[in-house]
C-alpha cells in the first residue's frame, strides 16, 4: 500500500517544480538547481514519493566511459502523483489565503 504524503513546505517547493513540467523527467541535480534546496534534502523527499507512487524513477541508459559521467536517474510524476500534488498544492494555498490577520496590505 503506498504511504501517505505529508505536504511540508520542502515537499510543496518539489512538488511545484515537477508540476511546472509534469511529464517530464527530471535528474536530482536539476531539482536541486530549481528548488535552491539541498541534495541532502531532495533525495529523501523523492524516496518518499516514490514509496507513495508520487513519483517513479528510471536509470538514464547511457555509457558512462562514453558519456564522461555517471549515468543520471530519473524522476518522474506518475498520473496519480501528478494529481494528488495539483490537489494538495491547491488545497494549501487555500489554506494560506485565508489564514485570519494576514491580507497582504499594510496597516496604519
């Protein structure tokens, strides 16, 4: 059974990233590039979402000698994920928006 995922604002910031491209495959140093979060952090957050079929995870095919680096791995929305964050993003926002005393304009 997958686990549940807890939207922490760290999981939101990725999440929002794969979401801009959401069929798109993306390596963990580009998340890390366009979240300004830390390898250290993201590659936790996707095992997570992998564990809860968020998010699925392919070996690029190359040859390294050939390629001059190590191969990259993957990550992808799945259907579902991609759902579930769109719903959960969407959900959160709406929590932030009506958050009582905060509206944005300055008081006198």
């Amino acid at each position: 059974m997958p686990e549940k995922v807890r939207i922490t604002p760290i999981v939101a910031s990725l999440l929002a990233v794969m979401l801009t491209e959401p069929s798109a495959e993306h390596y963990g140093l580009d998340l890390v590039r366009r979240t300004g979060l830390s390898a250290g952090t993201i590659y936790p957050v996707l095992m997570r979402l992998r564990k809860a079929e968020w998010v699925e995870a392919t070996w690029e095919q190359i040859d390294p000698h050939e390629a001059g680096r190590p191969a990259r791995r993957y990550y992808r929305l799945t259907a579902h994920g991609a759902t579930a964050a769109r719903t959960e993003l969407e959900a959160m926002f709406r929590k932030l928006s009506i958050v009582p005393g905060i509206t944005g304009e300055a008081t006198a």
